[in-house]
C-alpha cells in the first residue's frame, strides 16, 4: 500500500502535535504507576518530596528519614515514606489497515492522533513504545526511525490483508502496566471482548482513538455506485436504494454500539473522532468527556 505521507508532511504532523500536547494530554495522572524514577506519583514508596507515610525504623534503613519529632514524642524510631516517583510507560499501537488511510480527510487524521499521541508521550517524559498492525502482522517502530519520520518504510512492508482480517494484539509485546494507546476505525468483523482483554492484558490500562468520517457514519447514497473495497481494491457496482441503505446504516450502528458496550464493561475509554472539521473541536465530541484523553 503506497503511504499517502512523505518524512516532511510527518514533520509538520509531528511539530503541529508538539503544539497541541501543551493543550490535550493522555490521561497519565489517572494511573497507578511503578518502576523506574520519573515524573508521576508511583504506587509504593520513594525518595520524592511527596510525603507518603510512616512505618517503624529497622536498622539498615536510611537514618535520613527518622521522624525525629516523632522520637521526642514517644521515644520510637519511626521513617518518614515519601510517594515512589515513576516513569509512566506509553505502549502506542497504530492500526495501519488500508482503511485508516481512506478517504485523505480520514487519514490526515489518524496521522494527527498518532503525532499527538506520541508528543503527549514525549512531553509528560513517559517511556514510549510504538507498533504497527494490520490483521495478523505487526512490527515494532523504533525511536529513531519513528522521530525521523521513516516509519512509513515498515507500513509499507506489512503484508496486505483481506477486509476482515481481525488484528492480532496478542503479537504486540505490551509492557506489564502500561498505558495502551490503540488507534484504530475497528472497521472489521471480529467480537471485541477478545481483543479488548487483549489490550488489557498483563495489568494493562487501555484507551481506543477511532477515527471515522461522516460519509461512513452517515452517508447520502441513492442511485448506481461503484464501491471500492480498501483493502483489496476490488470494485463492486451496486444500486443504492433507501432500504439497502437503511440495512447499512443499522449494521454500522449497531457494530460501534457493541464495542461500546464492551468497552464500557471491560472499563475501556473508547472515543470516535470524526475526521471532519479542527482537531480540537473532534477531540472534544468524545474524547474529552469519556476521559479518553485530558485537557493539559
């Protein structure tokens, strides 16, 4: 699939992103994180300034941290806990399936989500993983190559897939704990619980970006046309009347309503952002409200 973006559009992407990031954020506050020393709260106990708790002195432990004031009270040794500080991690996943990248308004802002999503990721100091997947195939992007904007090589590597390939999440390596970032129109044939426990997996939090355009939501078909299936390219003359049109919009209602409905079980933030109309206006439809992502 020939990629609809050079290194120099995904710049501009990149440093347009940079500039949103200062205004939209991932939700990384919200998570309990742990491991190595950055910015964000952890869930156990630290050297930050963030004080935490008391627990009784056992000698080994470092005498800086007595609560002295408290030793005068009682006469025990007692430490000061301070709120661990950790490095969130970022697992970003781009679907990369041709109808991402179709028509150009759709793809002018799946790109917009993955550069904002990795800038949001890079600004907040967060450990940052990329992976491409279409069906059954995927691949790791590495930092150098996804900042030098040659990332597009490995979407055109990946295999073609049928229109109903169900992406493989299981393939993706997804850090123990980590934020899952999935950008994806989930325009395919598969239930959702298996691949949002996917997701989830390995004490993961998730958040689903599916970008979509009205055209697909809510088209305006009546008479002969000639339709295009993205990922094959096979042509199909059809005549559109209002019930075959109805029978669409119905079917297309009622998939995004059954991965809602999961999403919401499996307590997954799923947001639909139209491709139409300015970045920030889309992202506050859904995104904002259902806590996909959070004002900066």
């Amino acid at each position: 699939m020939p990629f609809p973006f050079d290194p120099a559009d995904l710049a501009q992407h990149l440093a347009l992103a940079r500039r949103r990031a200062e205004l939209f954020s991932l939700p990384l506050r919200e998570h309990h994180w742990r491991g190595s020393v950055g910015n964000f709260a952890g869930v156990g106990a630290g050297s930050s300034l963030d004080f935490h708790d008391h627990r009784h002195y056992f000698p080994g432990d470092d005498p800086r941290h007595i609560n002295w004031q408290a030793f005068a009270r009682t006469g025990q040794y007692t430490l000061k806990l301070y709120r661990e500080e950790a490095r969130p991690m970022v697992d970003l996943i781009l679907d990369v399936s041709a109808s991402m990248f179709t028509p150009d308004a759709k793809a002018e802002r799946v790109l917009e989500l993955f550069a904002f999503a990795a800038a949001s990721a890079e600004k907040s100091g967060a450990s940052l993983s990329v992976h491409l997947i279409r069906g059954p195939h995927g691949c790791a992007v590495p930092r150098d190559t996804l900042f030098a904007h040659r990332w597009t090589d490995l979407v055109e590597s990946l295999p073609e897939t049928s229109a109903s390939a169900t992406p493989d999440l299981n393939r993706i390596p997804l850090r123990p704990g980590s934020l899952r970032v999935w950008i994806t129109d989930l325009l395919y044939l598969a239930a959702p619980e298996n691949l949002l426990q996917s997701l989830a997996r390995e004490r993961g939090r998730a958040i689903l970006l599916c970008p979509y355009t009205r055209d697909e939501s809510d088209p305006h078909w009546a008479g002969a046309y000639e339709f295009i299936e993205s990922e094959s390219h096979t042509r199909h003359d059809r005549r559109v009347d209002r019930r075959l049109l109805t029978r669409y919009l119905e079917a297309y209602q009622r998939h995004f309503d059954t991965w809602k409905s999961a999403a919401l079980r499996a307590k997954l933030p799923l947001a639909r952002i139209a491709a139409e109309g300015r970045f920030e206006t889309a992202l506050h439809a859904e995104a904002i409200p259902g806590h996909a992502l959070v004002l900066g």
